[in-house]
C-alpha cells in the first residue's frame, strides 16, 4: 500500500451479516456491531432485527481516524431490549483485523468470527480511505460505560450463555444471581425494570428447562410483569409476549399438562403472529411454538362452553389455509359447536358446525385417513339440523355422506361402528318422514350390525342399544308387529343400566324407555306399564336443565303417558296433565320448529276428540309455530316445502274455524282462518307493509324496518340449487337479517299505537275488507260446513250448511273437473245438462242458504258488491256461477247468484285489505296489451285469436290512457316483465300454465321463456291497478295446500294489481274473446274526457259481459272467468 496511513481517515460501510447466532440461544431482539474506537469509546451500529435466515442488512457508514483505531476491533452483539439496552447485552462474537488487511481488497470484504453453535459468523465490510479534499462526516461514538447495572448484566449474559453450553449448574447459580442484582437496583418505576425482569426469569426458565430450577409460577410471573411494562406499541412488546409463550409451553409440557396454560398460549399466539412480519426471526421460531401449541389444543377434551369455543376459533386462526392442522382444528371446532348446539338450541352454532364441517370434507382427498370420519361428523350434523328444522335437503344430503362414509369403512375398519349407526338414525328419520320400509329395514339392520361391532363393556354400546330399540319401535308403530315392540322394551331397559344416574345421557334413557311402555300399555292395559312409564318421565325432567333441548321429549312421553292412561281410566287429571305437557312441549324454546309443531298438531288432534277447552289454543300454538318456521325459510318454494312436510295438518285452520264456531267465538273463527291460511302471502306481504303512519311518529324506525325489508326481499335464497354451500350461506344470512328484522318491529310495537304492529289481524282490522260489500268465508271443515260473513260493520253471521259435508264437497270438486273436461269436447249448442245439475247443487246446498241471509237479515241491496272467500275444497267449486234454474209460477226465471250481486273473490281477507289500503294515490293510466298466440317451437299450441284480441283490446282502451300493445317476437320473458313493472293496467292474452307439483313453477308461456309465478312474486308495483289475464289455469289454487292460494292471480295482486280477471280452468280462445270483448266494452262505457279509469268497476263490467254473451259463449266458457280484488 503507498505511503504511510499516519493522519488519515479510513470511510468504513458495515454492509451486513451472516449466521448470526446467539450462543445462549436466546432470542434477540436485535443485533448490533460495536467497534472500539479507543479504550474509552466505541462506534455503535444501528440495532436492526434479526431475519429468520439469520441474517441482518445494516448499510451503516462510519468515519475512523487511524490514529486513533491503529487496526479494527469489531464485535458482534446481540441485545434482548429493543431501545435502551441493558448492559452492552450478549457477546455473538469479537475480532481484531488490520486495516492493511481491509483495504487490499476494492470490493467488500467478508470477515469471519470465531464458530458459534457450528458456524462461523460473518460480516460483510467495506473499507477505503479518505483523501485530504473529502468531506469527513464526524461520527458519533458512545462512552462505554462502567456502571454497576450494566457490569453485573452483561456479567449475567456471559455466566448464562456459558451455562448453555457446559451444563454447569454454577454458571446458572452465578447468571441468576447477577440478574437479581441488577432487578434489586431496578426498583418498580425504573426505566430498565422490564429488561431486569426478562433477563432474571429467562436464566431461571433455561434452569426449569433442564430441571435445575423449580418455580415454574415465579417465572411466569416475571415475564408477565416485563410484559405488563412492555404494552402494545412499546418495540419489546412483541418479543415480550413471545418469552411468556415459551414459558406457558414449557409448563404446560412438564406441569402434567394443565390446560389452562396452553390455552393461554393460544390467545397469545394469535396476538403475537399480527404483530411479527414475514421474514423476521422471530416469526421463523415462532412458527415451531405455534405448531406446538395448535397439536395441544387440538388433544384437549371437548369444550362447549363459549370460552372453550371462543378459544377454538382463535386456534383456527394459527390455521391459515395450507396449514397441516386445519383440518383437525376445524373437526374439533364442530363438536364444539354441536355440543353446544345440544346444550343450548341455538341455530346458528349448527350452523356454523356444518360450514365448518364442509370445509374439512373439502380440504381432505379420497386418500386422506380421516375422510371417513369428517364425512360421518357433517352427515350427523346436517342429521341433526334436519331434526331441528324439518329441511328435506339436509337429510338427503346426509345420507349422501354416510352411506359415502360407510363405503370408506370395510369391515375391521376402526369407525365402521359409528358409521352403521349413523346411517342407522339418518334412514331412520326419512322412514319417519316418507313411510318408506326399505329405510326402516336397512336402518335396524345397520343397527344390528354396529351392535356386533359394540360388545358389552364397549364405552359406545348405550348408543347402538338405545337407536335399535327406537328402529324398532318406529316399525312397531308403522307395523304393528309386536315382536319389535318386545324388543325395543329389553334394549332400552339394557341401555339405561349402561346409563346410570349422573351419565349425561341418563334422561334420554329414562324417557326412552316410558315411551316403549306406554306404547305396550296402549296394547296391554296392563296399569304397571303405564305407572312405571310417568315415573321415569318424571325422573329424566330431574336429571336435565331447564333450557336443554331433550327436555322436550320428556314432556312429549309424559303427556303421552298420561294421555294413554286417560283413554283406558277416563280420569279427567290426567287428560288435564297430559295439556299441560303438550303446552311445555310445544313451547320449549330449544327444541327446533319441526317437532314443536307436530307436537301442536298432536294437541289439537287430542283436544278435538276429547272435547277439551284448549283446543283453540292448541290451534294458535300451531298456527304461531308454523308461521315462524315458514319464516326462518329464505325462498317461497322452500316455504311451501317446509308448509307441506306436515302431511294432512292442511285442514287446521278451517279446522280452528269450526272449532272456534261450535264454541260461539265467530270473531275468534275468522281470525284463526286468516292467520292460519294464506301464509305464504302473509309472510312476503309483511316485507312490503306500508308505512305511512310509522314514517310520521318514528321515521328513523320506519327506515330501519324498510331497509331491513328490502334486504330481506333482496336474500331470497335461489328457488333450486345443487351448491349445498350456497344454499346454507344464504339461509343463514337471510335468518340473521330476520333477526334484526325482528328485533325492529320490538321497537316499534314499543311506540304508542303501535302494539300490534305485524301481529295477525284482528277481526276489527280484517273488517275493513269488507268496507264496500260483505266478505263471505266458506268453511270446508272435517267437523262442519257452513260460511262466516263479515259485514261492513258489526259482528260476523254463521251460515250452518246442513246439507253438505266435506266428502259432499269433495265428490262435487270431482264431479265438475269432469264436467268442464266432457263440455270441452261439446258443440256450443249442446245443453249442458251435467253443469246444469251441478250448479243447482252448489244454489240449494251451498248459495241459498248464504243468500237467504244476506236478503233476510244484513237487507243487501240488489247488484250490491260481495266477495267470496272459499276454504279448503271449496276453492276448485265455481261458486259465482251457482244457479237454481228454477222457473216462477209466473214463468220468469228464478235469479241466479249472479243476478243478484257482483261476485268477486278474495285470497284471503288480508289480502283484499291490503289492495284497498294500495287505492290511496292515482296515477294516469297506462295501459299494455301483451300477447303470444306463436310462442316457441316446442312450448304450447299456436293460439289463432290471440292478435285479433290483442288488437280490439286496444282499440277499445280509452285514448286517455297511454297504449301500447307487445307481440309476436317482442312478446318475451324480459320483454313482458319490464310492461307489467311500467304499466298499472295489463291485458296479458297467451297460454297459462299451472304446476300442479310446483305452484311457484306455474306460468305464462312467452316467445322465449316463461314468466313464472314466482317472477311476478318478485315485482313490487305499488302503482298497478288492473290485469285481464286471458289464458287458462290463472286462478286455480294448490292442490296440497288449497289454503294458501297459489295461483297466478294471486301472484299479481300481491305484485300491487288491485283488481284481475282471472280463469279457473282452460280458456277456448276462439270464444273467450266474445267475453274479452263485451267486458272491455262495459268497462270504458260512456267513459268520457276527464273521467277516471276505474279499476272498482272490473268485477261489474264483467258481470254483464257474461250476461251479455250467453247466445254466444257457452256455459263452461262465461264461468271460466272469475274477479279477484277490489
């Protein structure tokens, strides 16, 4: 090198380095580089953390003088505070190398210390000299300090490090000791009391760790302090909170695994892991103790407190995706979850269970070694959901998954036995809901099977006794073989001695087993079964909490008890015991809406045939029930599903009419027939309820429950769908926003005036559909036949129907189906003598005695307005065409119902109510005539007369209205749906389709796909005044649930049409259209300039056309077309 280096300055970069391990294996939270400038001072790098490959990048410069550092000393440190080290921290390495050595090299220079841990540590350094002319920037150089604090801390890191390494317990003694020192002199308050801490309790922790220290609590409780000191925001927080991890884990590991710490370190991880980012060291050694901590957990027994399932969660999220343990983690959470879900009844943790548990079956291959056992824990539960909610998907879906996880289960395999007997309970629930033996057969066979697999002394055998004898009870009650019954009494009797007083399945075996001997004693009237049989009912209410969801069946097999004793001893206590256990039942908050409605359904039954005085409130329990089931549904047709599920309970609400009339309580009648049919109606009606006088006394509520409603609308889940996933996404959000929705109308009923707000209507509310004419209900009831009316004002009249019962009505609804079919195949002139005998039935039997009424006592006027409410079978009877055909002594006819009044029907009171509230505001008219006589290839028969109508149709629609008429190609779904939504007054003229399986799927036939009921469902349109729906099947109901009124009509009245005309059964196009035409002609009559479109006068326009057109039109023909509305 030329020259002499006397004087000059040496420019020295310290790059970076490598393999920087601590010796004592502490983790650092920082390294730092100090060069010795001279025996009293030193240069200091920046303290910069260390990355998980060991590394750290420091890109420091500093400025030397040679005549002060002659060569360099450089040593490598690790600190373990953060900011304001204690003490210089622990020594990672030192070295001595001559400047000469440097400066030989252009290019940075690698220098390497002494092995530490196997590999050398090494810096990465950058050396040139500075001439005269160049800036030197003046570094700034530390003091090194001689002060006690720091001598015995540093004292203490050489004596630990060195203890790592030799195992010498007296190192450990002396590095204790020191660190004591040093805490002694760092009173609370002191700045460095945090880093005394750590330092004392990390050399007592690596004395624990190789058990030369106890104490495991004392430590703790240092590292909890410096934690305390340390909070979030402060830099040694993070590394802080990662020391006490290490020392929960290590308790937990020596202590006999006490939990407690290891859930500790849980929530800890989880805090820790936000807080280090990728790439640094500590998340890289972090990762092993997360690791650690998640295996742990995850051998925990089941908790299914909130605490233990809060604490699963947090496990799950040390389980990102990817991560070996999600699938364990998960697993583990959904037994949580439906342990709790038994205990408490909540919905949502069922459903959270089966989310989670669709993930796990995602995330495992054909291959995986558990699959068999994730596809069994999602089958049981959605097993379970269907229990508590009645969704047929969810029990198809589950034994879709079982029977999958049984065929992953040969025989010998570990879980085969749980596998059989789950398949066993879920084919057992479908023979209970469809009847099917082939279920029942194969579910006792499993049961037997995984018995074989369960011999005594087997901790699981309870189970499989307990889900034979329940096999084979269900087939003794679907069969009445009474071997099975025998059977089913010893296995249960066999299961309760496997499950003694404190098992927590002891009640299940105690009311089990009453069930079985009551149904023996139903048989035997032997007196002991039955005693026996209320005793064990009454021991399993002891044996469980107040809240637990089994205790519903408890009260289900004591009233049964105790009704089956009333039946064979006629005491009248127990029938009174046996109401009052069908009350509890059917209103236990944790038991699911299936089986509390059936309970229901079972009191009513049993009220009924013993005259009992509850059986109006068993009827409102129903009704109650079963409108908060149908509303937890998000779609129609899953409504309509669940509505169906409860085969023959169809008839209840013109039962609860009958009944509320044989106790005089008429009022009471016509309430219970409106709150128990339509429901489909009623609850989509309750998303568009008006708020005009809410918006005036609360508008923040009246907001709040439009937005919440509009959500709602909004959420429908899909009509069908095969995406399981989806399907149980959007019925969880759309019953959470129920939820809300629910608890806004709280609120509002809370406002003065508001108390009923949403609850089923009164009489006085219902009242006001019958504001321009009486409403007459017609009552088809197993029990009586007869009509309520409900009159403009006061109190409701009964019409008994003596001469008519519901097999009358049922003979006759066939005998007319036939007739319209024979009379679609007659000449026009042909008499039709087959009508004519049955209309005159429905006058004398049905008409006359209601006319007589209205005549006699409520003095209508003739051609006043009244409108038809039928029920039940009389909803397929043509009741506006009823006719004596009767001639008078003086040769004039005797008048038909038609020539007396303006009939129109109504779905439902309410809905009648609802479009007459609509009428408030008038808009000018615009008026759509849509037809499609051509649709599609393959659709329907091409309809000849469909333009012609079409095209008359406009003509005679007064020029104030603004027309238009949409056809032929333009005539689409979109097309046809976007006219509806801009027009308030429709003439559709095409092919009605109605689905006698779907309702919801029944349809107008357009030029590319049809628009279906549940399209016109989906429109809200306040603004709509009238539709003329000239095609066939357009107000026929639903044949399973007459009551509910499914039918296009009715789909438009809810949409916002105030006033329809719509068909009962097949249209002939080529002669409707007489009526079509004579209709329109009387609607507009003498409608002059500055006149309003009356949509009110539809029902009477279309009384004259039909009388207008009898030369014309046949018989069949003028009945098809019937009023609904105002």
């Amino acid at each position: 090198m030329p020259g002499s280096l006397e004087g000059r300055y040496i420019k020295l970069e310290v790059i970076g380095g490598k393999n920087l391990k601590v010796p004592s294996k502490r983790t650092p939270a920082g390294i730092y580089i100090s060069i010795n400038v001279d025996s009293r001072r030193r240069w200091k790098s920046a303290n910069r953390v260390l990355s998980s490959d060991e590394t750290v990048a420091w890109g420091n410069t500093v400025t030397l003088s040679l005549d002060a550092s002659p060569e360099l000393s450089v040593e490598i440190w690790a600190s373990f505070e953060f900011n304001g080290t204690l003490g210089n921290g622990e020594v990672v390495g030192k070295l001595e190398i001559s400047w000469d050595a440097l400066l030989d090299h252009d290019e940075p220079l690698d220098i390497f210390f002494p092995p530490v841990r196997g590999v050398h540590p090494s810096l990465e350094l950058k050396a040139a000299v500075l001439h005269p002319c160049d800036n030197h920037d003046s570094a700034v150089f530390d003091s090194i300090v001689d002060c006690e604090i720091a001598r015995e801390t540093d004292s203490g890191h050489e004596r630990l490090a060195t203890y790592v390494t030799s195992k010498t317990v007296s190192h450990l003694n002396d590095a204790v000791q020191h660190f004591q020192l040093v805490l002694d002199q760092c009173p609370v308050g002191h700045p460095d009391r945090a880093g005394a801490l750590t330092n004392l309790a990390w050399a007592r922790l690596e004395g624990y760790i190789q058990d030369d220290l106890q104490d495991i609590d004392g430590i703790t409780c240092l590292f909890r302090e410096a934690l305390a000191l340390c909070p979030p925001g402060h830099p040694d927080h993070p590394l802080s909170i990662y020391r006490l991890i290490k020392a929960l884990t290590w308790c937990y590991s020596k202590e006999n695994s006490t939990a407690v710490y290891i859930q500790e370190c849980v929530q800890l991880c989880c805090n820790l892991l936000s807080l280090c980012p990728e790439g640094t060291y500590l998340r890289s050694i972090l990762a092993d103790g997360v690791d650690y901590v998640i295996r742990e957990c995850n051998k925990l027994p089941i908790d299914a407190s909130d605490e233990g399932i809060h604490l699963q969660q947090v496990v799950l999220e040390l389980c990102p995706l990817g991560n070996e343990h999600r699938p364990k983690t998960l697993d583990k959470l959904t037994w949580a979850l439906s342990s709790r879900f038994e205990q408490c009844g909540s919905i949502d943790d069922l459903d959270e269970c089966i989310q989670r548990g669709r993930e796990v079956v995602s995330l495992c291959s054909e291959e995986h070694s558990e699959r068999a056992i994730y596809l069994n824990n999602l089958g049981l539960s959605l097993w379970t959901r269907f229990n508590h909610q009645g969704n047929s998907h969810d029990l198809n879906e589950a034994i879709y998954l079982l029977e999958e996880a049984l065929r992953l289960c040969p025989v010998g395999h570990d879980i085969r036995d749980s596998s059989l007997n789950n398949l066993g309970n879920a084919l057992f629930s479908r023979f209970n809901r469809h009847g099917d033996v082939n279920d029942i057969n194969r579910a006792i066979s499993f049961h037997r099977e995984a018995l074989t697999l369960r011999p005594p002394g087997n901790p699981y055998r309870d189970y499989t006794l307990n889900n034979l004898a329940n096999a084979l009870k269900s087939r003794y009650d679907k069969f009445d073989v009474s071997k099975d019954l025998d059977e089913a009494i010893d296995l249960f009797r066999d299961a309760l001695q496997l499950r003694p007083r404190g098992h927590p399945h002891h009640h299940q075996a105690l009311h089990n087993l009453s069930m079985v001997l009551c149904s023996r004693f139903t048989q035997t009237q032997k007196n002991e079964d039955v005693e026996e049989a209320i005793q064990l009912c009454q021991e399993s209410l002891e044996a469980v909490p107040s809240l637990h969801s089994d205790r519903y069946f408890s009260y289900l097999w004591l009233q049964e008890a105790y009704l089956s004793r009333y039946s064979v001893q006629g005491k009248s206590a127990d029938l009174s015991f046996a109401v009052e256990n069908f009350r509890l039942a059917s209103r236990h908050p944790t038991q699911g809406f299936p089986f509390r409605i059936q309970t229901a359904w079972s009191w009513v039954i049993a009220a009924e045939q013993h005259d009992h005085a509850s059986a109006l409130e068993a009827y409102i329990t129903f009704f109650d029930l079963l409108d908060r089931h149908l509303a937890s549904r998000s779609s129609a047709i899953s409504r309509r599903e669940a509505a169906t599920a409860f085969h023959g309970a169809q008839s209840l609400p013109v039962d609860a009419a009958s009944c509320a009339i044989y106790r005089n309580d008429l009022r009471r009648a016509v309430e219970l027939l409106e709150q128990g049919r339509g429901q489909q109606w009623s609850l989509a009606s309750r998303l568009r309820t008006p708020l005009e006088d809410l918006e005036s006394a609360n508008p923040n509520l009246a907001h709040k429950f439009s937005e919440l409603s509009k959500c709602l609308s909004e959420t429908q889940g899909p009509a069908v769908s095969t995406d399981r996933v989806a399907v149980d996404r959007a019925e969880t959000q759309f019953r959470k926003l129920t939820e809300q929705w629910g608890a806004v109308i709280a609120e509002i009923r809370n406002l003065k005036g508001f108390s009923r707000f949403l609850l089923p209507s009164s009489y006085e509310d219902l009242q006001a559909a019958a504001r321009h004419g009486p409403v007459i209900i017609l009552v088809a009831s197993q029990y009586s036949c007869s009509a309520i009316i409900v009159p403009m004002s006061g109190d409701p009249h009964h019409v008994p129907l003596l001469s008519i019962t519901l097999t009358d009505l049922q003979n006759l609804k066939d005998r007319f189906a036939r007739a319209i079919r024979h009379a679609s195949i007659m000449s026009p002139k042909v008499p039709r003598n087959d009508l004519i005998v049955l209309l005159r039935t429905v006058w004398d039997n049905i008409m006359l005695p209601i006319v007589n009424v209205l005549q006699h006592d409520l003095k209508l006027k003739h051609q006043s307005r009244i409108w038809l409410c039928p029920t039940a079978a009389f909803t397929s009877i043509p009741l506006h065409a009823a006719h004596p055909f009767q001639t008078k002594a003086d040769r004039s006819k005797e008048p038909c119902l038609e020539d007396l009044y303006i009939c129109s029907y109504t779905p439902t009171l309410s809905a009648l109510a609802r479009s007459r509230q609509m009428m408030k505001k008038h808009v000018p008219p615009s008026f759509v005539a849509i037809g499609q006589g051509q649709p599609g290839a393959g659709k329907s028969k091409e309809l000849l007369a469909v333009d012609s109508e079409i095209e008359f149709v406009r003509k005679l629609v007064p020029a104030m209205a603004n027309r238009t008429t949409i056809s032929g190609d333009a005539a689409t779904r979109i097309g046809a749906l976007q006219a509806l939504q801009d027009n308030n007054w429709v003439h559709l003229a095409c092919h009605g389709k109605q689905d006698r399986e779907q309702p919801y799927n029944s349809h107008f036939v357009m030029k590319d796909e049809p628009i279906t009921l549940l399209d016109i469902m989906e429109k809200d349109i306040p603004h709509a005044e009238f539709a003329f729906l000239s095609a066939c099947h357009t107000a026929v109901g639903d044949e399973e649930t007459p009551d509910e009124v499914i039918h296009l009509a009715a789909g438009l009245q809810f949409s916002g049409f105030k006033s329809v005309i719509g068909t009962l059964w097949e249209v002939d196009d080529a002669v409707a259209k007489h009526v079509v035409k004579a209709f329109y002609e009387n609607m507009f009559k003498d409608l002059e300039d500055g006149d309003v479109m009356d949509c009110t006068k539809a029902a009477w326009a279309l009384n004259r056309a039909t009388h207008s057109v009898k030369t014309k039109v046949p018989l069949e023909q003028r009945m098809v077309f019937i009023h609904v509305g105002v």
